[in-house]
C-alpha cells in the first residue's frame, strides 16, 4: 500500500506534534486501523458499490443516451443519488487523503474556544442538518428551472458531475480551513492568504454580489407575488407570524423553540388557506392585488426596517419557521417525486441549446447555462456560509467532509427535485410562463400564439389551457410570471396533486410553494442585509472609526440605508426593467454567485499550495479554471458581444442610436421613457459586470501570485508561515460519518466507559 | 403491540430531538452542559437571560443565509 502523505509528513514534523492525554482512550482512530478498513473489500461492499455503478450507469444511460419519446422521473433520483454516493465514497476522500488531511488528535475551535454560545462541539448529524438549513435556500429551486429552457440534460449533467468536482470541493476545503484558523471568515482568510491588494479586491467584490444576489432574490420575490393577491397575502401574514412568534419566545416562554415553530408552521398554513378565501373576496383581491412596482417599494421599505429591529423581534423567529418549512418541503418534495414518478416529455437538448436567442434567459449555453445554474453545482455564497458559523461547531476535523461535501450534495439533490418539478410541466405552459411580457404579450391569447410560433417541437398550447391553469392554481393569470418560483411552484402543484388531494389541492400547493420560497428569500434579504451592513460598517470604520462601533445608531441605520438603497435600486430597476428583469438581470445573479467561488476557490489554492500540496493541487486548480473561464468568458460576453440581446453595451448602443434618430419605440420597449430606461439599466448592469470581472481578476491573480511564491519557497527551502491557530490536543472522539465504522463503535465504546469528569478538560480556557 | 408502541415512540421521540437540534433549540441545554463541564464559580445564566443574550448578540454578528 502507497504512504499516505500523513504518514511521511511524520518526518517533517507536521504530524504528531499533538501529544494526547495519556489517561484517555485515543481521540483518533489509528491511522493504519482507519487504512485497513478502508482498503478492505468484503464481497458485500463490493457487490454494493458495484450495484451503485451500475444503478447509476444505467441511470445516465437512459437520461443520455436513449432519450426517448419520454423519461422517467426517477432515473433523475437515481443517476444523481449514485453519483453523488460515489463522489462522496471515492473523490472526497481523495481530497481528504491529499489536500485537507484532518487529524482528529487535534482540537476543533469547538472545544477549544468552548463558551456554550457560538463554539459549541455540535453533533455531527445535527451540525449536517444545521448547515444544510443555512446553505440551501430558494437559489437551487430557482436557477434550474430558468436553465431548463435548453432540455433537461444539460442542466442535470452541470448539478451533478459540477458538484461533485466544484461545489462541494469548495464548501469543503472552505470549511475545513475556516475551522483550522478558529473560524474566520472567508474575507479575513483572504486578507491573510493573498494580501493587502487581493484581500481587499476579494472584500468589495463580496460586498457587491452581496447587494446583486440579495436584489435579484427579491426580484423572484415581487414577480411571484406580482397581482396575486392570494400571494400577497398569505406572505405578507408571515411578518404578523414571526413578530408573534418573537414576543413568545422572548417573553411568553424563552427558548421553547420546537413548540413555537410548531404553532408558527399551523399558523402559515391558516394563512395559505386563508389567503385563498382572502383572494375570493371582492374586498381582499382589491386591497391585496398590487402592481410589482408597489411590492417592490414594500420589500425595500420591509427590508430597511427588518434590517434594524433587534434580530429577536422578526430575523430570528422567521429564521426558525424558514428551518422548518425547508427540512419539511424538501422531505415531501422528494418523497413525492419518489412516489409519483412524472413522465417527462421535454426533450434532452431543446431547440434552445444550440442558440444564443432563449427567450428565458439569453446567450449561449457555454458559458450562460453554467452561471444560470450557480447554487446546486457551484455557489460562492457558501463560502461565505461555510467559513465563519458551521467551522465553530464542528466536533472532529474529519466530520468536516461529510458536513461540507455531503451537505452540498443535499443541496445539488435540492436542485435536482427542482428541475424535474419543472420539467414535469407542459413545454408550451414553461416558455408561456418564463417568457418576458414584452414577448408573450401578456394574455393567454397573445402567448399561445406567440408559444405556438416558436416552432418547438410537440407545443400546441391553447389560451384555454393557459387560462384553466390560471385557474387550478388560484391565479389570475399566470402568463409570463418569470422568475422560476412560479413555475416551481406549478409543477410542484402539479406533481403534489396527484400525490395528496387532486386538482381541488392545485391551488393550495401552488401558494404552499410560493410561500416556502417567499420565506426563504425574505430570510436570506433580512440576512444578507444584516451581513453586508457590517462589512460595509466595518470597511468605513478603517477610515471613520467611529463606524466599527456596531452598537452606534446612526452610523448602523446610514450603512442599513445604504445596503437597502443599493439592492433596491437594482430591484427596481429589474421590475421596471421594458426588457423583462430576470431575462436580462438573472445572468449577472449567476456570474456574481460564481465570481464569488472564483475567489473562493482562489483563497483555497494558495492555502493548498502553502502547505506543499502541489501535486494535488489540481483538485482546486480545476473547479477554479473551470468557473474562472465560465465566469470570465460570461462576463466578456455580456460586456462585449455585439449581439443586443447578449451584450449590454451593444444594448445601450442600439437603444442609444434609436433614441438618437429620434425613434419613439424600439424593439420592446413601447415609448422614449421605456427606450431611456433600457439605456440606463444596461448601461449599469454593464459597469457592474465589467467591476466584477476586474475585481475577480485582481483575486485569482494574488492567489496565482501566492500559489506560484509558495512553489518557489518549497524549492528553495524557505519555511512557509501558514496562518493556523496552533494545533492543540482533543479531549473527545466522536465518528466522522453518518454511519460509525467498526473501529469507531469500537472505540466509542471505550469512550463510554470513561468517567464523565474525567472526558472534557475542567475550564482550560478560562 | 406495547412493544411496537414503545418503539414508534422511540422514533418520534428521536426525530423530534434531531429537529430540535437542527433549529438550536437544544441551545440552552448545552450552554448548562458547558457551564457545568467548565467549572464556573458563577451561576448560569437562566433560561430567559440565556436567550435574550442570544439573539441580543446576533444583533451585532449577523449570521449569514444563503440564497
């Protein structure tokens, strides 16, 4: 058997320096115990990791290659629970093996920064639950539905082979590193790894996806919520509840928090199913129909308000409630596709695939399908999940692959459900529903015509079609309700209907949906808010200290403000938007989100390279290259490709000329002020890009810069400084899976036979 | 049927507590564990004092969500 490079780093010294309390079992299973169960192979494991190859072979082998009339839903289930299965046994391990190589001998910040509040050693399966909760959100059930307009393959071979080798390559070395350095976040590691000039690039970049991500979510938000005043209702009833749900926790009965999510999730359904009496009456769909233009002042007015009230009022309690819904839906969602198996007819390329034209989403599918599809195959926002709270909470260095890796696999199966939740629906209904109005035109009559015309192969929707749907899902029209979450939500209705309560349901599971993801957006708004307030209170207080003081009002409430005007304005300018928001705004989504993993990525590099891991380092290289091209080649295109509809400033050209030939309506915009707009928002959605773009390049190059400086240290015998807090020995043994091994059960119970007071050292950091 | 009852209650039970966990409801049961583990000449905080620290904390270190 090959040495591990664990066992010749003995000689240098990294290993081993840890010395363990001799009266305590060990904290680590022994090296060549965990070597040798790994490397055996009973004729069971083998037959079963076999089953698994071939489960999976023959899942791909359908969705790939045969693609006939129409595929099940549960090859979906199975090609990507058998890849994700063997990426997780095989590939995270390599990565375990080679690049992370965690010793369990070693404290986590969990016990040894213990305080009970914010490093707490949290169960292993817990903490799994916990991440998952903090990292999944509306992002993996909104971006495959919008990719799904080139067939279902593509999107499926991206959230499947793009996690295994990217997403959660990241989220893992993220967390691990994170939690070497007692938690830090991602800006401060890399201040630390790439310097003054990288670090502070990779800070603004942050903080300006921050303000894209969180706009863009509350763009899906409006446009589902767009004259549904069944909608408007029973989302707008979430604020009420959580308001309640914080002076219960906070007064009536503090720390009670199952049973307060409990009476909080009965009240969300009283508020689903009284949305929909609401709805019916004259009264309620008067005062509860809004234009998109007045929910999106609502949300900013909401956003800046939510922002400041002390977190118990509103932040915390909604955080509970969001927990819930998200473990509960993605449960049922699963369980239902499981159950039902929906037939899809959607071919595996469409006619979209091989054009830069879609009228979902614009461009080519390399790069845009790659950046339209971020969370689910790889999402930079994790990063900045993964380092700071879960880091804190990890028991044993090695649970970070199954936290880390293993969580977003969940995520990319979260992804998964989604796209098939989409594709389970009618061709013709998708495009009517994802199309701009400026396309469709609007009504049912208008969009079947113009769906009809498209050519598509086996789409023959009529306006009635269009028109019962509407009604089955309690909506007022549902034509052009781009976003994805609308039609998540349709297909979600549709898929559910046939699981529990029929046609009759449609309309309950539809707002169900809808609500789910308004709660998780408005989550990740109030959160996101909250975040990059301190980042920015923080940035001015190097120059104005007075800002770094967190409790001072005004300075909280101008950097809230700002925050808030920031996302706003490009909410706004998405609602307002003559050439359909999403269409144009969501692929900026995509390219910050992936920008954000660049440089994430680009900070685990020059760590990787600064511990001497050079042959392996193209296990980062790789997702790194991959989503440095994807983003970089997007971001040129956007900036520079002479086709409008690609390209923003050929855009603002075209608009620009035909607004100077004194034209009064152009392409799709009906009048000057509309032609104005247009010029105005491509014009800042093409600065942003190009900001962006130059941040990240000035990122990536610190890290190659450092990448390439540790190289030439190693050769030259320069001891590297690496920013680790020091290593200190663990007083606890806990497994690193799901399922203990037999060495760990063994050695569990020895730990069990340790007197209580003997297991966890006595104040040692007091 | 006892038996099988038991059981079923078992795993009800189990799940529950798994929830409880993946919400931080278990928070201030550990905070003791630790207060207790650590040794502190001071009482612990109580229950309400516990969570009103808490979210009055996470006021000033937001904790991020993702999309």
């Amino acid at each position: 058997m090959a040495e591990t490079p664990d066992q010749r780093r003995n000689a240098s010294g990294e290993r081993g320096v840890v010395a363990t309390d001799p009266a305590l079992p060990p904290t680590a299973i022994d090296e060549e115990v965990r070597e040798a169960e790994d490397r055996k192979w009973t004729p069971g494991k083998i037959a079963l990791w076999a089953g698994i190859a071939l489960l999976g072979g023959l899942a791909w082998f359908m969705l790939a290659i045969i693609r006939g009339e129409t595929v099940n839903a549960i090859w979906f289930v199975f090609a990507s629970v058998c890849t994700y299965l063997i990426g997780y046994r095989f590939y995270s391990k390599v990565i375990e093996r080679y690049i992370t190589r965690p010793d369990d001998r070693r404290a986590t910040p969990a016990e040894y920064k213990a305080d009970g509040k914010d490093y707490v050693r949290t169960d292993r399966n817990v903490l799994f639950g916990h991440h998952f909760a903090a990292i999944a959100g509306a992002g993996p059930l909104v971006g495959p539905v919008i990719a799904a307009q080139m067939g279902y393959l593509p999107g499926t071979i991206w959230i499947i082979i793009g996690v295994v080798l990217a997403g959660a390559v990241q989220d893992y070395l993220v967390m691990f590193f994170s939690m070497r350095r007692g938690g830090r976040s991602l800006g401060q590691m890399a201040r630390e790894e790439l310097g003054v000039i990288g670090g502070t690039a990779a800070l603004i970049a942050t903080l300006l996806i921050m303000v894209i991500i969180v706009a863009i979510l509350a763009l899906v938000v409006v446009n589902a919520l767009g004259e549904s005043p069944w909608g408007v209702f029973s989302v707008g009833m979430t604020i009420p509840i959580a308001l309640f749900m914080g002076v219960y926790l906070r007064y009536l009965r503090p720390g009670k928090v199952m049973e307060v999510s409990l009476i909080g999730f009965v009240l969300l359904m009283a508020a689903i199913v009284g949305g929909g009496i609401v709805a019916e009456t004259p009264w309620g769909a008067d005062i509860f129909s809004l234009d998109k233009v007045t929910i999106a002042w609502g949300l900013i007015v909401y956003g800046f308000i939510a922002a400041i009230l002390p977190v118990w009022l509103l932040l915390a309690p909604r955080d509970y409630l969001s927990t819930f819904m998200k473990i509960g839906v993605i449960v049922m969602l699963a369980l239902a596709i499981i159950v039902v198996r929906p037939e899809i007819t959607v071919p595996a390329f469409s006619e979209f695939a091989s054009r830069d034209n879609g009228p979902v989403f614009p461009g080519a599918l390399f790069p845009f399908l790659f950046v339209t599809i971020a969370c689910g195959a790889l999402s930079g926002f994790h990063a900045l999940i993964s380092s700071g709270t879960t880091p804190k909470l990890v028991e044993k260095e090695r649970q970070t692959r199954f936290i880390g890796y293993g969580g977003m696999l969940m995520e990319s199966f979260v992804a998964i459900m989604a796209l098939v939740a989409a594709i389970s629906i009618d061709r013709g209904l998708y495009f009517a529903m994802n199309s701009p109005a400026a396309l469709t035109g609007g009504t049912v009559e208008t969009a079947a015509t113009w769906v009809n015309s498209l050519g598509l192969a086996g789409v023959n929707i009529t306006p009635d079609f269009l028109a019962e749907t509407a009604r089955n899902v309690g909506e007022e029209s549902i034509v052009s309700r781009t976003g994805g979450a609308p039609t998540l939500a349709v297909g979600l209705a549709h898929i559910m209907q046939q699981f529990i309560g029929g046609t009759a349901m449609m309309a309950f599971w539809y707002h169900f949906a809808i609500m789910f993801e308004a709660l998780f957006i408005l989550t990740a708004v109030d959160a996101g808010t909250r975040v990059a307030r301190f980042m920015l209170q923080d940035s001015i207080g190097n120059f104005v200290p007075k800002f770094k003081e967190h409790s001072w009002r005004p300075g909280a409430w101008l950097c809230t403000a700002i925050m808030v005007g920031a996302w706003g304005a490009v909410l706004l300018m998405g609602v307002t938007d003559p050439l359909g928001g999403i269409n144009t705004l969501f692929p900026l989504f995509g390219i910050a989100n992936q920008l954000l993993a660049a440089i994430a990525l680009s900070v685990c590099l020059a760590i990787v390279a600064k511990r001497g891991t050079f042959k392996y380092l193209w296990i980062v290289a790789l997702p790194l290259a991959f989503a440095a091209v994807v983003t970089i080649t997007a971001s040129y295109q956007k900036i520079f490709s002479s086709t409008p509809a690609v390209g923003y400033f050929a855009n603002n050209a075209a608009f620009s000329k035909a607004l100077a030939d004194g034209k009064t309506e152009f392409g799709t915009a009906k009048s000057v002020a509309a032609m104005e707009a247009v010029v105005r928002n491509t014009a800042i959605q093409g600065w942003l890009s190009v900001i962006f773009v130059v941040l990240s390049i000035i990122v990536i190059a610190t890290a190659l810069l450092a990448t390439v400086k540790a190289f030439r240290n190693r050769a030259d015998g320069t001891a590297v400084k690496d920013n680790e807090d020091p290593a200190l020995p663990s007083r606890v043994f806990a497994p690193s899976g799901l399922i203990p091994t037999a060495a760990e059960r063994e050695l569990m119970a020895e730990w069990d036979k340790v007197p209580a007071e003997l297991r966890f050292e006595k104040g040692g950091h007091h | 049927m006892a038996a099988r009852l038991a059981v079923l209650t078992r795993g009800v039970r189990g799940v529950a507590r798994y929830f409880g966990g993946v919400l931080g409801a278990d928070a201030y049961a550990k905070y003791l564990e630790h207060h207790r583990a650590a040794g502190h000449g001071v009482a612990p905080l109580t229950e309400k004092e516990f969570w009103r620290d808490r979210t009055d904390r996470q006021d000033t270190n937001p904790q991020g969500r993702c999309c």
